[in-house]
C-alpha cells in the first residue's frame, strides 16, 4: 500500500516549487530571462552527478532492464495509436502529430520522477529511475527527432517541387545528427558514466559522493524554479483543447493501461510493475520545448502540457495507486 500522506505532500511541495519560480518572475523579483542560462548550467553541470550518482551505488548484478523494455514498448504503442490524428480531417496532419506526440510521450522521469520514487519506495532503490529515463533517450527521443527531420524534409520538397529543384532526401548527416544528440544528451552520459562504475564494483570515495552530491541537488529545487519562470512567459493554455486533451489521456491514462498490460504479460515482479506504471503517469519534460523549439513544431503544446500534466499528474497518481490497491492489480 502507498503512504498517501508523504505521496501527497511530496506532490504539493513539487508544485510550490515550481509556483515559487512563477511568482518571482512574475512580480519581478527575478528576471524571467535568468530560466534560459540557469537551466542551461543545470542541464550540463547537475545531470551527469544526478545521474551517476542514483546508479553508481547499485549493484550490477541486481540491474534490472525490464523496466526500461516496458516502458519503451508502451512509448511505442501509444506512438502507434497518436497515428490515428492522421485519419481525421485537419490541416497539417504531419505537424499536428509530431507536436502531440512529444508532450504525450517524453516524461519528466528525473526532476519530478526520482522524488515521487522516494516519497513510495525505499530512495535507495532510486537507481531503477535511471533504467526507466533510458526510455525517453533511446526511444522516444530518436523516433521524435528522425520523424521532425522527415518532416523537415518534406516542408522543403514543397517549396522545392513549387520552384522546380530537386527533391532532398533523408540523408546520413541527418542520422548522424540524432545519433550524436542522443549520445551527448547530460542525462544519458550520466546514465554510461553511472554504469561504469557500477560494473567496476568500487565503494565511492567520500569527496566523489560530495561533489555529485552537491551538484546533483543544485538540480531537484532549481530546476522546478526555472519551470515556473519558464511558465510565466507563456500562456497557460498555448494549443487547441482537443490536442490538449488527447495529451492528458494518452499520458495519464492510456501509458499506465499500457504499461500495466505489458507488466502483466511478462508476468513481472509485482514492485517492479507498479514503479514502471508510476513512473510512466509522471508530467511531461520540461525538455519538451527545447526540443520543439529545436524542430520547430509544437512549442505551444508543449509548454501547455508541461504546466498542466504537473498539475494534473499528482491527483492522476493518486487515482492509479487507488485503483491498483483498491482492484489488487500487483499487490506488493
């Protein structure tokens, strides 16, 4: 059984943090403009030790990738099912899609994910979340990204069948491009880093565990301060209800179903079904703009879903852990 109270209370902390940054942009006593730069300082100073460190402790013998299958394959099924917008009559099927699928689809599984982890289960077993965020860096990521530069690609074969130039195709720079941003993404050199000295089986000296240690934490306050900053130069509701509201259920609602059947038809342990249903019911990741605002499509969506499935994702948890209990779907 989940400890509502601490679930709870770590939700609403989470929340006041981030309506911390909002209203001290909002009344000026920080320049909102300071979200950029810091959250850029975090992104390639805290990630890597935040990362690290939740693995590096583990043992290797005991790492468990299941997880990360999971919630894959059920980033891909809910891909798959987004594909229906293709069936409906609205202009710019291809754009629309792409600015859908990555709010829905990219989960805020560090930031807002490790402490929802530690509010439920014991922080020492944390190091699963590092498996699970695999999943927005080997899968959803990529598909994004190869999808956005087809995309792209298509957009300049418009202009360029109108000015009678030949066609561009998809070419090796543009894999090597989404290959090297994935390989140099913070999170998942931290992730490389972390399972390198797990597989070495070494106690971390005591000025390594304080030095990841204080750059780690510089990330968990911060970075929620600079999602409400973020927020308080965009409009609340930045894209149409229906694309918002296709957003909230496939996050919310369809993921957890997904991964929940996936979990029973491997016939997993029971703990580690329920981390892989939280976890993928988490708010959308606040790297969903900057890699919108990368592409091109999407930003308003984006930032949409960033506030609001912070907002809905705490009471949406509380309802997903009831109804496990409640149905004793996966009893611990």
């Amino acid at each position: 059984m989940v400890s509502y109270s601490n679930f709870i209370q770590t939700g609403v902390a989470l929340i006041f943090e981030i309506a911390v940054g909002y209203l001290f942009s909002k009344l000026k006593i920080v320049n909102s403009s300071v979200s950029g730069p810091l959250n850029k300082l975090l992104f390639q100073v805290g990630y890597i030790p935040l990362m690290f460190r939740n693995l590096a402790s583990q043992d290797i013998k005991k790492v468990d990738f299941v997880p990360l299958g999971i919630n894959g394959l059920s980033s891909v099924t809910c891909l798959i099912f987004l594909a229906v917008i293709f069936l409906f009559p609205i202009k710019n099927k291809f754009s629309t899609f792409l600015a859908t699928e990555l709010p829905a689809l990219y989960i805020n599984y560090v930031i807002i994910g490790i402490p929802i982890f530690n509010s439920i289960w014991d922080p020492s077993t944390n190091g699963i979340v590092g498996i699970i965020c695999l999943a927005n860096d080997v899968v959803t990521s990529p598909i994004y990204l190869t999808l956005a530069a087809i995309f792209e690609i298509c957009e300049k074969n418009k202009v360029n069948v109108a000015m009678g130039e030949p066609k561009e195709r998809f070419s090796f720079s543009k894999v090597i491009f989404i290959i090297k941003s994935i390989v140099t993404a913070p999170v998942f050199i931290g992730i490389v880093l972390g399972f390198g000295w797990m597989a070495t089986g070494l106690t971390q000296p005591i000025f390594l565990k304080r030095i990841m240690d204080l750059l780690a934490n510089l990330v968990l306050f911060l970075s929620l301060f600079c999602v409400g900053c973020f927020l308080s130069e965009h409009s609340l509701m930045s894209c149409p209800w229906w694309q918002f509201l296709v957003c909230v259920i496939v996050r919310h609602i369809l993921q957890p179903v997904v991964a929940g059947f996936y979990s029973w038809a491997l016939n997993i342990n029971h703990t580690t079904a329920r981390q892989c249903i939280i976890m993928i019911a988490l708010p959308s990741a606040v790297a969903c703009y900057s890699l919108s605002m990368r592409t091109g499509v999407g930003t308003g969506c984006s930032s949409t879903m960033i506030f609001w499935s912070t907002v809905i994702s705490i009471p949406a948890l509380v309802i997903i852990c009831s109804v496990l209990d409640s149905a004793k779907l996966f009893p611990e």
